[in-house]
C-alpha cells in the first residue's frame, strides 16, 4: 500500500472534520466527502501508522442517506460540509462524534444525549465575512480539463478550504438572510461594471478586500461593513450612495480601511457612513450592543437555546457567586446574573470587556463584574480572594480548549460545580480527562449551532468529587 494507490472502501462512519471513515487492510482511512453508506472510489493521499487519507474520486454506490444539496457550491465550500445528508443523520453523526472523543480521548463513559436540534437549519447565520479575490478556485472538474481554463477575474464569496488566496465565487449561500448575499452580488456587479479590482494579496494592488453583512435575530438592524485596502472617497460615496438606494433596510453602513497585509476582515481604521456604526440583538430579556469588531454568538436563536442548557446544569441558587472564564462580551453572564449574587467573566480581548461592562449597564446589571487578562495568569489566588470563591464556574473556552496552568488552578480551586462549554469535543475530551482527578462528569449535551456543517458546541456538568 503507497501514496497515490486507488482504492475501492465502503465508508461506516465519520470522523473528525466531518470525514467520511471506512477501513482498507485494517487501517482506519479517512475520505473527504464520503458519507456513512457510501462505497467509493478514493486515492492515498497521506500514509500514516494507524490511518490513511485517501481523496474521493468516485462513488460507486451512494449511501441511502445521501440528498440533493440546497446549494450548488456543497461540497466545495469551506462553509458546509454536511449539506448531502439530511439534517437528523448530521444530528447523529454530531452525536457519534462527540461520543467517539469523550470514550476515547477522554476515557469516560458518561452518556451522550441526543444532540439538540436548531430549529432553523438554513439562514441560521447572524454574521457572515465574504471576502474578494482576483483569483476564483477552480473546481475539480476545471483543473481537470484538457484545455486552459483561466481562474482570474474578479472572485466574490468564502475562501476555498484551507486556502488563505483564493475564492470561491459564490453563486449562492444559504447561510444567512437572503439579502447577504444580495449585498455580495451587488458589490461584485459593481466591481465588475466599474473595472475596480479585489484586493491582490500578492501583488498588494486593488480595492475591495472583505464585505462583512451582520443581521440582527430579534431587531431589524442590518450592519454593512466594506473593509477596503485604502480610501477613495470617488469609489466609496458613489457605491454607498447606489447602495442604499437598493437596499434601503440597511441601519448601520461602515467602510473599514485594512492596508496592512493581514488578511483580517477589520480595519487599520474605520468610519461610519450611515447609522450609529453597531446593530442590537437580544439573548433571553438581555440587549446587546454589538460593534463591527466584537465576538457575538453567530447563531442567535441557537445561542439561546445553549445558554438554556447551560443554565439548568449549573442550577444557580440565589446566594451563588458564579465566575464565567473565557466570557466574550459577556452574553453568558448576564444571562446567569438573574439566579446569581454575583458574576464575575474574565476574557483577555479588551473590547471585549468593554462590550461586556457597557452590556452590563444597559442591561442594569450591577452585580456583574469583568476582569481583562489572560485567563492562566489572571486567574488566580488574588482574583479569588478580591471577588470571592465560586460555587458554579463556566468555561467556554476557545477551541484549542484550556492552558494546563487554568486546569491546574481548577483542580486546586475545587468549586462545586463547573460547566464546560466548548466548540471542540477533542479537547473537550482532553480536559475533561484532567479534570476527572477531582470531579466526576455527570451530564454531556451536544447543541447544534452550525447546521449543515461539522462543527458542534458541547455542554458538560461536572460536580466536585466527594
Ligand atoms: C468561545 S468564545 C466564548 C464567548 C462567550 N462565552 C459567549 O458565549 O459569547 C472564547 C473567548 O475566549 C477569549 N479568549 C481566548 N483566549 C483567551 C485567554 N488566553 N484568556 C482569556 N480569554 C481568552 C476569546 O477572546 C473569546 O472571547
């Protein structure tokens, strides 16, 4: 068995990434694409000791669980992988996955609930970050073909899986509102109509670099926000002028300016074109103020929907000092405030904390208190003592999971209760393994927040060992 040999394998599960698994001469193999069901035609790609990963080529026999795609991008786009199957088999293959970490990286056979359903599996998305290239990605079947097929012009949509340089050009997205991606086709027929040229990443030449629409779930706040490579007052008054004429729902319109190199969809500076420069959006009976640059939950509905779990696994008392580690712009603790004496979140992005103090009194909350620092420094015996011990901790951290030092202090610190939020269940499973020294791990909620893709929020209850 080498690199670049074919194989024919019936696929059984799936893996991490949303790969499909199957076995060929006792080797696990991983196939992109594939689905539970599916026999396929794939070739070895990457040889390892345990496991192979091989690329599709054909499918032989398709799987009974395979359906035809909304959208005609599936399966290409870095956005969703899953599209093929029907949205109760992704719910079990989430499922699957989350088990499959916690039995094996975490060597813990605590049952896994069901996953729990988003009730709205397209248009879910309250941010989406289309971004423009001069260079489109080809599909397969382009790279394939005899003839010259030339992959410039002008490229408008998602960046192509694990390529920082090109797009695709998306043709459609069901991910967010419609009128996302009709802002995203009005930009590129514009560009295209007024010879303006996408951002260069190599050459470092040309104008649009990112569209970024946000919309709120429970308000009708629309958020524009073009990040450009420099100013040019000619391009931009005449492009928001035509736009807001066709789009006169837009609230807030922001031109973000990013003439540094990195490819970050936020800009060197920024300035407000039209509305107060943020949208508002609810999390139970909490308001939130959210800015171009701030970390919101991209899925409203659904983060609500979390939060709920979370709240009935931490089962706060009234006299409960709760701490909230990783605590973004504070959405978490304030939705916990109502049940607890006092909240306090650590988060090491400055706005963030601002957001998270501005949210607080907005939202007239005075007993929840926000401290700005990195979380295996800051959160320590003086923090402790300054804001008292907890009885019910949170962590949502992100998804490269906690440092060792914060599971250090958590085994030391030995509150009651923790509640695990992440967006990993491999290192989930990791630190659930450290954890389990003190703590026995008591309930497993898989939520999902990102339909038709891979990607899956898991919630743990974890009580102090007697
Ligand atoms: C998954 S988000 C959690 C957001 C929040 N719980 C919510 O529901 O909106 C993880 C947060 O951890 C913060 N973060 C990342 N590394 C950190 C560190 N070393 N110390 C403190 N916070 C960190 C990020 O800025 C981000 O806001």
């Amino acid at each position: 068995m080498k690199k670049g040999q074919l194989i024919e394998l019936p696929i059984h599960g799936t893996a991490f990434k949303g790969k499909g698994v199957g076995r060929y001469e006792e080797r696990a193999v991983f196939v992109k694409g594939a689905v539970p069901g599916d026999v396929v035609k794939a070739r070895i790609i990457k040889k390892k000791k345990s496991f192979l990963e091989a690329k599709l080529l054909e499918i032989i026999e398709a799987s009974e669980d395979r359906i035809t795609p909304k959208c005609q991008h599936a399966g290409v786009c870095g956005g969703c992988s899953w599209q093929q199957v029907p949205y109760e088999k992704q719910l079990a293959y989430k499922r699957q996955q989350v088990e499959d970490h916690i039995r094996r990286i975490g060597k813990c056979d605590t049952l896994v609930n069901d996953t729990l359903p988003c009730e709205q599996p397209f248009y879910y998305r309250n941010k989406m970050e289309y971004s423009f290239s001069p260079r489109r990605w080809l599909s397969d079947d382009e790279i394939h073909r005899e003839e010259f097929v030339d992959d410039s012009g002008f490229a408008a949509g998602l960046h192509a899986p694990g390529r920082f340089d090109k797009i695709l050009n998306l043709h459609e997205c069901h991910l967010q509102d419609p009128i996302s991606f009709r802002l995203l086709d009005f930009v590129r027929n514009y560009a295209l109509k007024h010879n303006i040229e996408a951002f260069d990443t190599f050459e470092k030449t040309g104008f649009f670099r990112h569209l970024v629409i946000r919309t709120s779930y429970h308000t009708s706040d629309l958020m524009v926000n073009l990040v450009c490579y420099y100013e040019d007052q000619g391009i931009i008054e005449d492009l928001y002028a035509k736009m807001m004429e066709q789009f006169p729902s837009i609230t807030t319109f922001i031109i973000s300016i990013n003439d540094q190199p990195n490819p970050t969809a936020t800009g060197r500076y920024q300035f407000v074109l039209h509305g107060s420069g943020h949208i508002e959006d609810h999390i139970g009976p909490y308001r939130f103020t959210i800015d171009p640059k701030a970390f919101f939950q991209t899925n409203t509905a659904q983060a609500e929907a979390l939060y709920s779990v979370v709240a009935d696994f931490a089962d706060i008392q009234p006299a409960d000092v709760v701490y909230d580690l990783y605590c973004g712009v504070g959405t978490l603790s304030l939705y916990l405030s109502k049940q607890a004496s006092k909240v306090v979140g650590i988060e090491l992005v400055d706005e963030a904390i601002e957001n998270a103090r501005i949210n607080a009194s907005k939202n007239g909350v005075e007993h929840a208190f926000f401290v700005k620092g990195d979380m295996k420094d800051t959160f320590n015996e003086t923090l402790i003592q300054q804001y008292g011990h907890p009885n019910v901790l949170i962590t949502d951290p992100p998804r490269a999971g906690m440092h060792p030092d914060v599971i250090t202090q958590l085994l030391d610190l030995k509150a009651p209760k923790i509640i695990y939020v992440s967006c990993d269940s491999s290192t989930l499973a990791r630190d659930l393994a450290l954890l389990s020294e003190a703590y026995s791990i008591d309930a497993i909620q898989p939520v999902d927040m990102f339909p038709q893709t891979y990607h899956i929020e898991t919630v743990a209850a974890l009580t102090l060992k007697l």
